[in-house]
C-alpha cells in the first residue's frame, strides 16, 4: 500500500449478535451485562448496545429473511478494568462462566456465552501490548 494512498477501510462501526428471541437477548445485554441500549426497533427485529468503542447490534435474523446460526466459534472480548469484580458481579446475575480465568501472561480472559449460545469473554490486559 502506498503512504499516499487512503484506506479504503477506516473503522469498524459494529458486529451482529444473532438471537431467536430478540426480548431475552435485550434483558441479557442491557441489564444483565449492564449495556446501555441506543436503539430498539422491534418492528424491525433489532437492538443496538454501546461498549464504548463498538456498537452490538443484536437481531432476529429470521426476522429480517436471514438465517440464524450463533456464534459458537469466535469470542468477542468485551474490555472490564476489574476481572474478579466483573466475573462475580456476572455470576450474581446469572451468566455462567466456562471454566476458570485464564492467565495468558499479559491479561485475563474469562468465557461465556449469551442465553443464545453467542461466544463471549471478559477481557482484561494488564501488560503493554507489543508487536
């Protein structure tokens, strides 16, 4: 790529978390892990929930002539500056955890799912990245 050439990709605005039932997954996102909901469209089969740096936006994907299938394979990491906090708060409110936290070395990772099976994981880094 040249240093005078713009990227043609300049963000990521948001990713698609799919649910068969669109009332669960907003009582899970928004008052389970505690998101605030910026929309809520019901008509069109859709909530979107802030994370600071990126939007969820939960669907019905039937609803929208899609086909559901959960996301069972890729985690998405949602950032908490207190891991034992957030994993006990959680698991007050219900959310089971697989298995213990795992260290890596340079952060904590604690993995979920939502009630639809979507992978999800508590993240903390609490080294410096490096390249």
């Amino acid at each position: 790529m040249s240093a005078t050439t713009a990227p043609l990709v300049t963000a990521t605005d948001f990713v698609t978390m799919p649910t068969k039932d669109l009332d669960r997954a907003i009582e899970f996102y928004g008052t389970t892990l505690g998101l605030p909901c910026s929309v809520h469209i019901p008509e069109r089969h859709y909530a979107e929930f802030e994370t600071g740096n990126l939007t969820l936006s939960v669907i019905e994907p039937e609803g929208m002539g899609l086909t559901y299938a959960p996301n069972t394979a890729n985690y998405l990491a949602l950032h908490v500056d207190d891991m034992e906090a957030a994993r006990a708060t959680l698991e007050e409110r219900g959310v089971t955890f697989a298995g213990d936290t795992f260290d890596t070395s340079v952060c904590h990772m604690a993995f979920f799912a939502d009630p639809d099976g979507n992978a999800l994981m508590l993240h903390h880094r609490y080294a410096p990245r490096s390249t």
